[in-house]
C-alpha cells in the first residue's frame, strides 16, 4: 500500500453515520473517496458527500455515494481533502490540482477539516512549492505583470503548449515562484486584497488534524486552536 492510499483509508474511518462530508481534490483524496464509496456498499455507510471538484463529484458518483451541493446541505460535519505543503504552525498550501476556491469554500464551512498527506509535504516553511492564485481571466495579463514587478516570479498555469488551465469556475492559474514564505498571514492579506484574484492557494490555520503518511504507518497531528 502506499503512503497516499494510507492515509486515505485512515482519515475516511473518521467518517461516521449520518455525516455530511466534504470530499477533496486530488490524487490522496482520490483513496478517501474510494474507502467511503467502499464503505458505503459494504458497510452501508450512510453519507451525503459534498465534493470540492467536477472530479470528485463524478468519482464519488460512481461509487454510489449520495452527492450533494454545497447550497443544498445545512452544515457540513467533517472535511477531508489533501494539501501540497503543511508548515509546523499548521499553515498550507493547497491548489495543486486546480480546486483550491471549491476546497476554501467547503473547508470554511466545515466544522472539522483533515488534510491527508505524505511525510514529504511537511515542511519548515511554506513556499517551496509554487504558490497557487486563481485569477478572473479579465485583465489576467496586468495582475500578471504587477507579480512579476513585486519579484514572486509568476506563471501561469498551462494545460497544454499553447492553453491555460482552467478550474472548474473558468478562471485562469497563476502560480508564485516564492521559494519561501516568509509571513504566510501577511502574504494572504495582500492576496486578498489585490483585485482580479478569485482566491489563493494560502490555507492558513484552516484544518484541525493532519493525517501523514510514513513508511511505519500514519502520523495524526492535532492543530490545537
Ligand atoms: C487540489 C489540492 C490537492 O489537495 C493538493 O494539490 C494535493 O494533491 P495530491 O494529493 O494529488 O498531492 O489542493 O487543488
């Protein structure tokens, strides 16, 4: 078994009859959803998913897991979803695979949120891995070129040659070549303040317990607030 499908199948026996749970993007949360969908036929696991990506949702379909929107649930009990860098203040970075707003909006209005991870996504600080900042594609080319003046080094994310990657809601990537991340609070701030940008891959403070993944078996680390 490897180090993904392990902490998978760990953080989806934390899901209980009854719950409403946020289903993550990307290829560890791809084994979550695969032990719930598991867990859903043979143990008859009574859930109602609220996935964070088109991906998720068709996945999670096909297991026969009950799916719902996110404006069609009242509260969602627990979220479990994967992260690209996890600093020991609890900070991340997420968006990797693309779904980092639906994964904010969830995230934010979960009660719980477990991030699911290999031993080689904990980092000392954040920012080794490219920072994700989804942008509306209307004047994409100018926020561009304000990142570039500010020195974090943009690209933008492309899904062929010659075409943008796009996320579920249509907007564009780009990606910060930070290399580290100094003051992931301050950098969020700024983040959030700059017109054009939908959101930022920054997850700071969000999740409450870290599943890694070692060679001996999962880690769980409590994000004590
Ligand atoms: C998708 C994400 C993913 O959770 C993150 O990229 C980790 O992915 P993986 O488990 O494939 O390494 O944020 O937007």
């Amino acid at each position: 078994m490897n180090l993904k499908e392990m902490v998978g199948i760990k953080a989806a026996s934390y899901v209980k009859d009854g719950m409403t749970v946020g289903l993550g993007t990307g290829s560890t949360a791809y084994y979550m959803i695969e032990e719930l969908g598991r867990r859903v036929k043979e143990e008859n696991l009574d859930i109602v998913g609220v996935p964070t990506s088109f991906a998720s949702k068709e996945q999670a379909e096909a297991l026969g897991i009950i799916i719902k929107d996110i404006d069609a649930v009242t509260h969602i009990d627990l979220t479990i979803d994967g992260a690209d860098e996890i600093s020991q203040t609890f900070h991340g970075i997420k968006g990797g695979g693309a779904a980092l707003l639906f994964e904010k909006i969830v995230a934010t209005y979960s009660k719980e949120v477990i991030w699911i991870v290999d031993d080689s996504k904990m980092v000392e600080k954040l920012g080794k891995f490219p920072l994700p900042v989804e942008v509306v594609p209307y004047g994409q080319e100018q926020l561009f070129r304000l990142f570039q003046e500010k020195g974090y080094n943009p690209t933008f994310r492309m899904e062929t040659e010659d075409q943008l990657r796009k996320t579920d809601s249509g907007h564009s990537i780009i990606d910060l070549n930070l290399d580290v991340i100094e003051d992931p609070i301050a950098l969020a701030l700024e983040l959030d303040q700059t017109v054009g940008v939908v959101e930022h891959g920054l997850f700071n403070n969000m999740v409450n317990t870290v599943i890694i993944g070692e060679a001996h078996g999962p880690k769980v680390i409590e994000n004590i607030r």
